[in-house]
C-alpha cells in the first residue's frame, strides 16, 4: 500500500519535461521501465537504510554501555562525593577552630607590635641603632599572619631593649646643641633612661633621630653627677635616672631657677630684694658691734681700771666724782646709760620697720598681681591659663618674698634686741652697784 502510495506520488510528481508516450503501448513500457527504476532507488534506500540502522544500532548499544558505565562511575563518584564533604565539614570545623586562635594570635602579635614600636621610637637605644624598628612596622600594619622567622624577630628585638636598659654604654652620636649647630661627639647612655654628653644632659627627639641641648639644664648637682659619670672608669656613682624617657627632664628645666622667680616678682620684689640687703647689712653691723662690746664690757666685768667701752665709761664717771652725793651720783650716772643707749640700740628700730614694711610690700605685689590677672581674664578669657599666669606669679612671689625677707629680720631684731637689752642691764646694775658704794663710803666717813 505504502508502495503504491509512493508510486502514484513519483509518477504525479514527475517532470513535465518528460517525453509524453505516442500510444498506450509506449505507456507501459514507459511505467515499467519508472517502476523497474524506482525499485533500483527504493532498493538502494533500503540498504543504505538497513546499513545506516545496523550503525546506528551499534551506536546505541555503545551509548547504552556508556550510560551504564557512566551511571555506575557517576554513582560512585557520589559516594566519593558525599564522604568527601563530610570530610570538609569536618576540616572546616577544625578550620575555624584553628583559624580562631590563630587570629586571636595575629591580634595580640599586632597588639604588641604597636606597643613595642611605640616604645622602641622613644627609646634612647633607638639613637644609638638607628632603622632597628622595620620588621615592628610590617608586623602592625599586615593584614597576613606573620612567620615564625618574623615571630623570632620581634622576640629578639624586645629582648635587646630589656638588655640595652641595664647597660651604660658610650658611643659616637649626632647632637644638636641649644645654638641649632649639629655635631658629633661621644654620648653616654644610661640604660633607656638619660643620655648626657660633655657634661650636658640630652634629649631624644622620636621623629628626627637626634639627640638634642635643651637651652636650659637641671641643677649644678646634677650636671656636677653627669660629668662624674662620663669621667670614671668603674664603681658606683650617684645619677638621677628618669623612668619617663625625657618627659621629667623637659619639665625640670622648665622650673624657674632663683633669677626668674625674682624676675617674676616685678618691680615689687626688686624693692623687697633691696630692702632685705639693708636689714642684713644693719643686722651684720649691728650683731658685729653688740659681740664686740659684749666682749669688752664681760673683761671689764674684771678688770679695775676703766676701759674704752660702755662700762669703763660709766666707771671713769664714779672715778671722777667721788665726793659728792649718791643722788647726784646716780643722776650722772643715768645720764651717762642715756648717752650709751643710742649707741648700743642704734638701727634696730630701722630694722624693725623694715621687718613690718616687707610682708606689706609682699601684700602690694600680691594685690598688684590679682589686678594683672584680672585684667588679663577681661581681655582674653579663661581659656589659656598661661595668659594668667604672670599676674599669679607675680602675686604669689611677691608675697613669699616678703614673708622671707621679714621672717629673719624679725628674728634678728630680736636677737639684736635682746642682746642690746643685755648690755643696757649690765650698765644699769653696775651704776646701781656705784651710787651704792658711794653709799657705803660716805656712812663710813660720817661714823669715823
């Protein structure tokens, strides 16, 4: 049927071309001849159709032994697949474990990094070995875990400084001195703490490198320490140790020495300063004076014969007149402790005004002082006490200034005093002791 069907196809469909059969005989030879034609093509195709599905057939049992192969391998490979992942869940657990502490470590390595490269920029060792601080700078700023070589490194940097801190060493440096100019010289390190050189204590400056002058250095005492300490060989000596690594030094210098604190007092405390000079020149002169005729009057205490001092004065007056009344006597003889008072408690009555007139004075600077502060608090506020602090300082010098130049002179004029005081009673008990004798003499004189 599918024949026929395909016969009555080819023969509608074939080419108008062709030659048109003269009879029915032609006809049917004609249709033979298509149809013996066809069979040849029909055959042809009908090979090429078994050989192609022959190959195909093969192809497929070939695909199916694939499929098989590969079902079986891909089966496999899921097993393989499924304990595989167990495993990397498990590695990761430990992973994470692991990683956790390791990253605790990377942060308490970066931690001390940091620490130590702060410490190591301020450490005067620092000025002896320069660039000693690369690998503290890699380690802190690194995001990758450092190495155990790297790990070592930093062990063995803060074991140098712990080192370097108990040792003094000398050794050749750069120094910039308080004119600016730069040289060279040995500088002797103590530990991580001073650093001095020439006598002279140094600082460390972090961000240069150099070691620096300060304009202005600690005590002599200190100084005095420091050149003790270049100079010697061995043994033990005194030295001032600063455990802030310069910050106590930059504000030892900066403590006002004897000249500022008087600079500081004004006009003031130069008045107290010469007002204080003259009480010590009038105490000196004076305390001089009282020992010396102190001195004189105790040797005439023994001795008969009438001296040149306030006593021999007062006997000479008793020796010259010897007969007249003891009221008389006694009148001459005050009249003559009168003439030898000035002499004995002259300028004290100066050196205890002076003694009342220097706390005023203090008072002055200090009112002077407060004036200034407020003064400065109305032009430029309260924001920078340093604005304030001349007027302060001049409140509170000035008035330690005055209580220190009254405190000895008050002291002194009392002393003074009482030595003065001393004098005047010995001449008022020996002319008591003349009018006295004179008594005596003339009682006796009237009995015979």
């Amino acid at each position: 049927m599918n024949r026929l069907l395909f016969l009555s196809l080819f023969i509608f469909l074939a080419p108008v071309s062709a030659e048109e059969p003269n009879d029915l005989q032609s006809l049917l030879e004609q249709v033979k001849k298509e149809r013996s034609q066809e069979k040849e093509v029909l055959a042809k195709r009908e090979s090429k159709f078994k050989s192609a599905h022959s190959k195909q057939k093969g192809l497929l049992d070939l695909a199916l032994k694939t499929l098989a192969k590969e079902e079986a391998r891909s089966a496999t490979l899921r097993n393989n697949y499924d304990t595989y992942d167990l495993e990397i869940t498990r590695q990761n657990a430990v992973l994470k474990e692991k990683m956790g502490a390791l990253g605790e470590l990377d942060g308490i390595v970066k931690q001390i990094a940091g620490d130590l490269d702060v410490i190591i920029d301020t450490s005067l060792v620092s000025a002896q070995k320069p660039n000693r601080d690369e690998i503290l700078d890699v380690l802190a700023n690194r995001k990758e875990l450092p190495s155990l070589e790297e790990l070592e490194e930093l062990w063995i940097l803060a074991m140098d400084e712990m080192v370097e801190s108990g040792k003094i060493v000398t050794f050749p440096g750069k120094i910039v001195t308080a004119a600016g100019n730069e040289i060279e010289q040995n500088v002797t390190r103590i530990g991580v703490f001073n650093a001095v050189s020439a006598g002279r204590f140094l600082r460390n400056l972090p961000d240069t490198g150099k070691l620096i002058e300060p304009g202005r250095q600690p005590g002599q005492r200190f100084l005095d320490m420091a050149q003790n300490l270049e100079t010697a060989s061995s043994g033990i000596h005194a030295f001032p140790i600063d455990p802030t690594r310069g910050a106590m030094l930059a504000l030892l210098v900066q403590v006002p020495d004897l000249k500022n604190r008087i600079e500081q007092g004004g006009l003031v405390g130069y008045v107290i300063i010469f007002i204080g000079l003259i009480g010590v020149l009038i105490s000196l002169e004076r305390l001089i004076l009282l020992v010396t005729t102190s001195r004189k009057v105790k040797k005439q205490l023994k001795s008969k014969k009438a001296g040149d001092n306030p006593l021999g004065r007062i006997m000479k007056v008793y020796e010259k007149n010897p007969d007249i009344d003891t009221e008389t006597l006694g009148l001459k003889l005050d009249e003559a402790i009168l003439k030898e008072m000035p002499r004995i408690q002259r300028g004290l009555g100066a050196l205890a005004l002076l003694a009342a007139v220097s706390p005023l004075l203090g008072l002055l600077g200090t009112v002077t002082g407060i004036i200034e502060t407020f003064q400065s608090i109305t032009l430029y506020g309260t924001g920078d006490p340093r604005v304030m602090s001349g007027g302060i300082s001049q409140a509170l010098v000035t008035t330690v200034m005055g209580l220190l130049v009254a405190i000895p002179l008050l002291l002194s004029h009392s002393f003074l005093s009482s030595k003065s005081n001393a004098l005047i009673q010995i001449l008022d008990e020996k002319s008591t002791a003349f009018v006295a004798l004179l008594a005596e003499i003339n009682r006796i004189k009237k009995n015979v």
